[in-house]
C-alpha cells in the first residue's frame, strides 16, 4: 500500500505539476486583484478535481467501451509519461503539461481564466488523465489500493490549489533555478517509472512471450 501511494503521489506531482504551473497563473493574474486571484485559484481546481475523478473512476470502462487493452494503456501510457519525463529533465516546455503562444494569447484575453487554460489542459491535461486511468488500472479489484490512488490524486490537487494562491510567493522564493531543479529530479524518476509501464504492456500483451 505505501508502494502504490509513493508511485501514486510521485506520478500525479509530475504530470500535473503544482510547480510548473504557479508561474503561468501568476503571469496571468498579475495585475488582477488579490479576490480574483483566489476565486480563479479555487474554481479551477474544483473543475480539475471533477475532471480527473470522472477519468479516475470511468476511464477505464471508456476504454473497454473502445476495445482498448489494459496492455495497450499501460504502453500508451507509459510512451506519454517518458515524453512528459524528458521534457522535464531538459527543463522545456511541454506540449503535453502546457499551452501554446496561441492559448496563451487567448488566455490573457479571457475574464474567466479557471476552466482553460488553468484546469485543463494545465492541471487536468493528457498526461494526468492518462495517469489516472493508467493508476487506477493497475489497482484493480483491490478497493483499498484504488482508494489510495483516489487519495493521493486529491492530495496533489490540494498542493497544486495552495501553489496557485501562493503563485506569486513561490515563482519568488523557488526563482527560476529552483524550479528546474524540482522539475529535473521528479523528471528523472518518472523516466524510470514510464518506462516500467512500457515494459508492463509489452508482456502483458504477449507479443514477446512470458
């Protein structure tokens, strides 16, 4: 159980990343008051919170809906989460974990700034859903395990509420070194996870034997 709660916890803190996201809210809030601010911080995480939840919980009845293999989503997964992984070590911007010039641009134009593009695709984004689904998966008919899964998602989401009505404290504190430092040592770990999940699909599917 501490096994999956460690696995759990360090795979949500990567994929949603608390910390790479601070500095994007407090870019976009920066000249907002302090009450927005913390009503767009709350909002967007409830809406990430219901969004990874529903992928928690259902995504994969979705998948076997669509005749996806546990093997397959454990390979898929584990590719998205070495993508994810490399991009952090190397301390760059992610497609996956971030927007682009474009989203952005729109972003700041935005009042409403909680659903896109905090929630999704910044905290709710493919990696974390993936995740979920993937996490949740491999937990499978142990009740207890998937309630560690669940809980340690919800734990990540609370830090990643308190980093966004902290932005501005922490983008200051942690500087822009700090930060990648975080980055490349969670990177690096779930490297070495993903490619464990890879690994994990390719026997379960038996394309190459036991």
């Amino acid at each position: 159980m501490l096994e999956t709660a460690t696995l759990a916890l360090a795979t949500f803190f990567a994929t949603i990343s608390p910390i790479d996201i601070a500095p994007v809210f407090a870019a976009l809030t920066a000249n907002r008051t302090q009450k927005y601010k913390r009503v767009m911080a709350i909002r967007a995480t409830l809406i990430a919170t219901a969004i990874l939840l529903v992928f928690a919980l259902v995504g994969e009845l979705l998948l076997a809906s669509l005749g996806i293999s546990l093997a397959a989503l454990r390979t898929a997964g584990g590719v998205l989460l070495l993508l994810i992984s490399i991009d952090m070590v190397f301390a760059r911007a992610s497609g996956i974990t971030s927007t682009t010039e474009e989203e952005d641009h729109e972003a700041i134009l935005k009042h409403d700034i909680s659903i896109f593009p905090i929630a999704t695709p910044l905290i709710a984004g493919p990696g974390a859903m993936g995740a979920a689904i993937l996490l949740m998966a491999n937990a499978e008919g142990d009740l207890a395990l998937q309630a560690v899964v669940v809980g340690s998602l919800l734990a990540i989401l609370l830090l990643t509420g308190i980093t966004l009505l902290l932005a501005g404290k922490i983008q200051h504190l942690l500087g822009v070194t700090g930060m990648n430092v975080i980055s490349r040592v969670i990177g690096v770990l779930l490297a070495a996870l993903a490619v464990q999940f890879i690994f994990d699909g390719f026997k379960q599917s038996g394309l190459f034997g036991a």
